[in-house]
C-alpha cells in the first residue's frame, strides 16, 4: 500500500483551493522520501504568531506505520538552527491518523511555552513518545 493524502473534516470545509493545491505538491514532492523505520514523520509547511501571541506550526503528519495513530500526551517540539523553539504536550482525541495516510495540521504553542523572540523559518516538528520531559504543560485540543 503507499501513502495517501487526507484531509481532516474541518480542514476540508475550509481550506481554500490555492492552499489545498500547495499541500498536494507538497505532499507529491516528500512522500516518496518519507521513511518506513520513523512511524510518524512531520514536514513542516510554515508558521505564524497569531493575535494572542501563540506560535502556530502547519505541518504534514505522516503515519507511514501500519496503524492507525492519534496524539496522546505526545511531547511535541519546534527545533530550528540546533535549539529548542517552544514545546507542549499535545492530546487530540479527534484526529486520528489512519495508517499510511498524511494530513495537514496546525500545532498551536501557547505563548508561554515559546522560547525564544525570533521564530526563524527553516524549523522543524519533533515527537518524544517515550516520555513526557522538559517541563511542558499539556492540553486536550480540538485544533
């Protein structure tokens, strides 16, 4: 079986043509590469602060495993240039990944959970299943 793209219901009610059409090319130009030894893999489509001065990460999930996957109490991280940007630990019931399946999704970090001023652009998305380090409060999200 290869690796499909899906979109969650929400996302697919309201994502407009242009953005859907740049996550399809994205998703064609990565999924070849993506690694069956790394279950989940993240490829990072960008990042804004939004009004209340949170950190929002848009990234492809890929599920290359053959399950399906869901985040509970999952420690996820934004690394850039070698240094940790924000982490939080995640909980989202209602996102589930089925397996060899990718989606679009935004991670959102609460503003007191970024770490550093300057958010530069070539971050990435980091999962630690094994343990729940580095102090990071959680949240059940809807997101």
């Amino acid at each position: 079986m290869t690796q499909t793209l899906q979109f969650e219901a929400a996302w697919d009610k309201t994502i407009a043509n242009k953005d859907r059409e740049k996550i399809k090319q994205e998703f064609i130009r990565v999924k070849e590469n993506l690694s069956k030894e790394e279950k989940i893999q993240f490829t990072t489509l960008g990042h804004a602060i939004n009004h209340k001065g949170e950190l929002l990460v848009t990234v492809l999930v890929h599920n290359t495993s053959n399950s399906d996957f869901t985040f509970h109490h999952d420690t996820i991280q934004y690394h850039a240039n070698g240094e940790l940007i924000a982490g939080h630990i995640f909980t989202i019931p209602r996102l589930v990944i089925e397996k060899e399946t990718s989606i679009p999704w935004t991670f959102i970090f609460p503003k007191q959970q970024i770490l550093k001023k300057e958010i530069p652009s070539n971050g990435v998305i980091l999962i630690n299943k094994t343990s729940i380090s580095g102090g990071f409060p959680s949240s059940t999200t809807d997101r």
